[in-house]
C-alpha cells in the first residue's frame, strides 16, 4: 500500500467521495481539545468536540461502549451518506497522547496506545468496505507535531495496520511550510 501525500489544509482539500471516508486523528488523554488540527474540525463538525468532551468527562462511552483510556478511539458519524453526492464520513478520536506537549512533557505521543487506536481504525474501514467504492482514510499527518512523535514511525504504522490497499485508500495531508511555521510559533 502506499501514502497518498497532500500538501495544505485537509478540510480545503477535501474531496466530494461515493466511498466511505474516515478521517483519524490524535486526541489526548487529559480532556484537552483546543489546538491544532481539532480547531477546523471542531468548527466543521461540532459534535467530534462535544463527544470527545463528554467522553472524557464521564470516563466512559456509553453509546459506543468504550472507557476513556490511551488506546482506544472513538468512532462519530459527522455525514450520512447522501446517494448520489458523498459516502458517510466518520471522525476518529484517537487517544495515543498522555498529556500534552511541552518543556515537561517533550513527547506525549504513545506508540503502543496509538497502534491499538489505529487498528479500531482499520476495523471500521473493513466494516464500511464495499466492492464498488473502497474506503478512503484522509487524516492530518497525525502525531508528528502537537504529539511529538517521529512520522516514520507512525508512517511504518499505517503501512502496517492499514495496508489492505485494495479495501482502503490513505490519503494524509501537511500543511505548507508556512502553515507549519505559525503551528509552531503557537506552540512556543
């Protein structure tokens, strides 16, 4: 399988699709959703935020069944499908960060953790494959600023665990140079 590798914005690049879309990212394990990323996508699709927090909260899914803890993701339907015009679009949480990035905390990301969350990821796409319209993974290049993690690494992980090229086309998205620039000056 191979990265299809976008340069810019995710949700301006984002492309009008028959297939099922899945769009993952990383959230942390202390309830924080602020920066980076989970800004446009909280402005495009609330309910991600509003779940996500709600999760944290009560320490529990109820309607998906799953406790908040490194490792687990949980899966929100932002789209139905609409015939004719888009495929469901889902939003993944994905919590593979403890705590957040700092001079304390240099690299929150967890690859154990993150590994486990991804391959609820792949489960999903496997769940929502259909012969005439494979699954498409479109994500920000999760993990690799805000978390501090190494993207070779992560990149190894999604070849691993979402390599049924066949079933499921990944498509992630960097911002320009520029656009990198001011994501770190807010992180300073």
């Amino acid at each position: 399988m191979s990265i299809d590798y976008r340069t810019g914005n995710l949700f301006e690049l984002f492309p009008s699709t028959l297939s099922p879309v899945v769009i993952p990212h990383i959230v942390n394990s202390i309830g924080a959703w602020g920066s980076g990323f989970v800004v446009p996508l909280e402005q495009k699709w609330p309910s991600t935020a509003q779940l996500y927090r709600r999760w944290y909260r009560e320490g529990w899914d109820y309607e998906r069944g799953i406790p908040f803890e490194l490792g687990e993701a949980q899966i929100v339907c932002v789209e139905p499908a609409l015939p004719d015009i888009h495929g469901p679009i889902f939003v993944v949480n994905m919590i593979g960060q403890e705590g957040l990035i700092g001079r304390e905390n240099p690299r929150p990301i967890k690859y154990g953790p993150l590994g486990r969350a991804m391959h609820t990821v792949e489960q999903l796409c496997l769940k929502l494959w259909d012969e005439n319209n494979p699954v498409e993974i479109h994500a920000p290049a999760f993990g690799s600023m805000r978390a501090g993690g190494d993207w070779k690494v992560i990149e190894n992980l999604i070849q691993e665990l979402w390599k049924r090229g066949e079933y499921i086309k990944t498509f992630i998205y960097t911002l320009n140079e520029q656009e990198q620039k001011a994501l770190l000056d807010s992180l300073a």
